[in-house]
C-alpha cells in the first residue's frame, strides 16, 4: 500500500511525500529516495522503483524538496519562483528534516530499523553529504552522481552574477527554468566545508555503491570514478552499465522497464540486502 504525506518544514515549507510498501512500516529497513536537478518523486523510474523495494519488504519514502518547481501537482513545474530560489544548503535541510521525520515517528510507529539512501545525479551529491554526518544512514547508493556541486564555467558564473540569475531550458517542458544568483553563492561559500563531495566520500566510512551508465552525457563516468577514487575500497562497489545514459534508457512519462535498468534495479536490492538486513 501507498500512502501520501506533507511535512511542514522548520521554515514552513511544504514537503511533499510518497511512501512506498507502508505496511512495512514497523518492522523492516527504510529507503529513503532523493531525486536530482528538475527531477521530482513522480518523475520516469521512480514511482516504478518505489514500488520495487516495496515488494522486496522495504519501507520507501520519495520526496519532492520544497523547492524543485513541482507544487500541489504530480510531474508539472508550476512553482518556478520557487525553483528559482533553490540552494544546496537547503536541499541538505530538508532531507535531515526528513530523516528526523522518520526517527520520530511522523509516518506511524517504527521500529527504527536502518536507513538507506538512494539518490539520482545531483540527489546522489546530496546523498552523499547527509549520509557522512548522518549515524543513522547505514547504506548509500548513488545512481548517476555528480562528483561537484559547481557544474557553471567562469564565463557562465559572471554572466550569473551580472544578471542575477541563470536560465536552463527544460527540453522536456520547454520551460526557460531560472536559477536566482543565491545558488552560486551557496556553491562559493560552502565549496570547502558543507558541499565538498570529496571530503564527504573520504569521510562517509560505511557501504556505498556506485552506479554509472558509461554513455551518460549530463554526468560523465568520469564523476562517478571520482567519486570512487575517494571512497573505501573496502566499503565500495562500483557498477559501471554498459550503452546507457543517464535515466538508464528510462523517459518520462514511464512506458516499462527494460534490461539495463533492470540490472540498476537487482545491483541495488543486493546492496540494501547485504548491508541493512
């Protein structure tokens, strides 16, 4: 069974949340789901993975961050003010308010049993940071992760400052999606300490997994070697899948799986099986 929630953050915002395999509540091992830049829990894969681990006797929670541009709606950005206004940092809050959620019993009465987290591009970056401060995460997974939070060339970054702000088109929509200046400067004054990927990789210390479509054009393999490169080996796995991108040869709308992502799907479930169960 499905269930929906909304949680009012420490700033009044909106958080709103799918819970995947609910009657697994109480007992069993949590998931929690983070999704990427102009990404959203409904997006592709998601809907179809929660009720993956679901089945597998997991306890999912997918979220959409208060400011990814989605609202009261499933899959359309109709809060691009909002999306505008986004920062790292605040992303990072939301997902530890979540977490605390969890530990005190917002969804119903658990047992508390370990957290793992799963995140996708710029989720699997967010992933990453929370779970090196975070005890209570036992297992990270990250799909298609990006190795640095700064993905702008100098050129692009004073044009930013110049303007204000900075525009991405949304191919899928084809909307001009804005990004106020606030981001690059969460970016700047937080690239040493909260948003340093290679300091959170060398610090995290517990399983993860890396996952990486060698053909994936938005977040090369390359990041996701990177990433490697800083974690322990003894601790880390890292699955490289062949002829796929980004999305694992996943669209949005869904229309099924197919042998790749299927093979995402199996790597992943061994992963939270070896290291929550």
């Amino acid at each position: 069974m499905n269930k929906d929630f909304v949680l009012n953050t420490k700033k009044n915002e909106k958080i709103r949340i799918t819970t995947y395999g609910y009657k697994n509540l109480e007992k069993e091992s949590c998931l929690i789901f983070v999704h990427g830049f102009k990404g959203f829990k409904d997006w592709g894969f998601w809907p179809y993975t929660g009720n993956f681990f679901a089945g597998k006797g997991f306890f999912v929670l997918s979220f959409n961050f208060s400011h990814n541009g989605i609202g009261e709606g499933v899959t359309e950005f109709a809060e691009l003010d909002k999306f505008a206004k986004n920062t790292f940092s605040l992303e990072l809050e939301e997902l530890n308010e979540i977490i605390d959620a969890y530990l005190n019993n917002f969804f119903g009465t658990s047992s508390n049993r370990p957290i793992g987290i799963l995140g996708h591009s710029r989720g699997g970056g967010d992933a990453l940071i929370i779970s090196s401060k975070r005890k209570e995460i036992k297992a990270v997974v990250t799909w298609a992760a990006v190795a640095n939070f700064n993905r702008y060339t100098e050129r692009q970054a004073k044009e930013w400052r110049k303007n204000g702000f900075f525009e991405v088109l949304n191919t899928r929509t084809n909307q001009m999606m804005r990004l106020n200046v606030s981001l690059l400067e969460d970016i700047e004054k937080n690239k040493t300490d909260l948003l340093n990927l290679e300091k959170a990789a060398k610090n995290l210390n517990k399983p993860l997994l890396i996952v990486h479509g060698e053909q994936d054009l938005s977040v090369k393999i390359e990041e996701g070697e990177e990433i490697y490169s800083w974690s322990n080996k003894e601790k880390t796995e890292f699955h490289k899948i062949k002829a796929t991108g980004h999305t694992f040869d996943i669209t949005h709308p869904f229309s099924g799986s197919n042998p790749k992502f299927d093979s995402v799907l199996d790597n992943t479930l061994n992963f939270f099986n070896k290291n929550l169960n």
